[in-house]
C-alpha cells in the first residue's frame, strides 16, 4: 500500500523538524565543543561559588556532578586555598578523614573544603583532564577541518595503547591495591599521572569518535539537500502546471 502524502500541519512540522536536523548537521561540532566547555567549567564555578559564600549554587553543582564522578577530596583539585590538592596522607592530617576507610570515604566525598584549604572542583583531577582533552582536541579538530583536510578516526590499536592503556594502568593499579581488593602494596596515583592519562583517553576518544560524527552528519545534510531540492523541483512544476 502506498502511504499518504504528509499534509497540513504535520507537512509543516516534518519541513521545520528537517530544518532543524539540517541546521545541526552543519553546526554539530561547534554544538558538541560548547556543551562540553560548559561541562568543564560548571565544577570550577562551584569553589567559585563557595568562596563568594553563595552556598546554595554551588552546592547544587556538586549535587548535579555527584553521580558523575566520585569527588573525592583527596583526588580533586582546591582553588583559592594554600595548595591546588592535597594527597590522601596530608587530607588525613588536616581533616581526620582516613581516605582508605571505605566508610569514611563518603565524608571524604562529601567535604567540598574551607577557609584555609580552599574549596574543591565539582569533580576529580582525571575527570578534569579527560573532558579538558576533548574540548580542547574538538577546537583542534574543527580547525584541521576547516583547512578541507579530512581526519580519519584512529585506529583501533592506538587507541588501545595510547587510550586505554595508560588510564587503565593508572586507575585499576590504584584501585586493586587498596580495601577491599588490597591485592598488592598500597598505591596512590599522583595529580600528575592522572592528568596525563585522562588527557591522553579525552583527546584519543575525540579522535576515534569525531570523524563518525563528521561522516554521519555529512550524509544526513546531503541526504536533506537532495530532498529539499526534490521538493522544490515539485513545487516549480505545480506552478507551472497552474499557469
């Protein structure tokens, strides 16, 4: 059975929906790159926040990043305190929370900071680094393409090792060795070790997964334009026809 031609209000509703689709397509990556920056910077605005004692918002973005990342205050960066993080042995010290305590880690969590230490990002230093990368590999990568030259998605055996590998390592040493695995000497990865490696991981996935997105929106948009060009082969014949 032949289906019904879409008239009306729904022949409206699919032109204005193509439309939307079709602006997008040519719009997605600077879409992509903004959502993502704002991503990355609603965590710097929750210390920010607390310093300027509005509690309430920043609260709400620790609240919103919550599920997303552990926050552990061992692991996150400080602003506006006497150092820009604090290792799980000098936290202890100054708050009394034992890091490696699997119960006393949710205070280790839910401390966001003070006065003299300064008040933590809404997320943890690997987070920081991993959707840094793709903001800033997504400004990369819309320059590159700006040029006309097109970028072929990494391949699969790079991006295990320089991707996954490094943050693998990392994370699931650190994680092995303490309760309730304690499968070996006790390790704690360093700011440094985890910047790395979550920068390494944003920017491999940027380049695995950007050019895909590229390939798909460019044939939606040729596949859109071809029907827009179909539809206006029609229309100049009903004209024609009436005249």
């Amino acid at each position: 059975m032949t289906p019904k031609p879409v008239t009306g209000r729904q022949r409206e509703f699919v032109i204005w929906l193509d439309k939307q689709i079709y602006a997008f397509s040519k719009h997605w990556l600077a879409v992509f790159n903004v959502v993502v920056l704002i991503y990355v910077g609603l965590p710097f605005l929750a210390p920010v926040l607390m310093k300027a004692k509005l509690t309430a918002p920043a609260n709400l973005i620790y609240t919103a990043y919550s599920p997303l990342c552990h926050q552990f205050a061992f692991r996150s960066w400080f602003l506006f305190g006497s150092k820009a993080y604090y290792e799980a042995s000098e936290f202890q010290q100054l708050t009394g929370i034992d890091s490696y305590d699997l119960v006393q880690r949710w205070a280790a969590k839910a401390f966001v900071g003070n006065e003299a230490m300064g008040f933590k990002v809404a997320y943890c230093e690997r987070d920081v680094a991993i959707y840094g990368a793709i903001v800033i590999a997504g400004l990369i990568f819309a320059a590159v393409r700006g040029t006309g030259y097109g970028i072929k998605p990494v391949h699969w055996l790079i991006y295990g090792i320089v991707g996954l590998g490094p943050i693998g390592i990392d994370g699931f040493s650190q994680l092995l060795s303490q309760p309730p695995f304690n499968l070996w000497t006790l390790r704690e990865s360093t700011p440094l070790l985890r910047t790395l490696t979550g920068f390494l991981f944003g920017a491999m996935n940027v380049w695995l997964a950007y050019p895909y997105v590229e390939e798909s929106f460019a044939e939606i948009k040729l596949e859109l334009e071809t029907k827009v060009s179909k539809i206006g082969e029609l229309a100049e014949r009903q004209l024609a026809a009436d005249d």
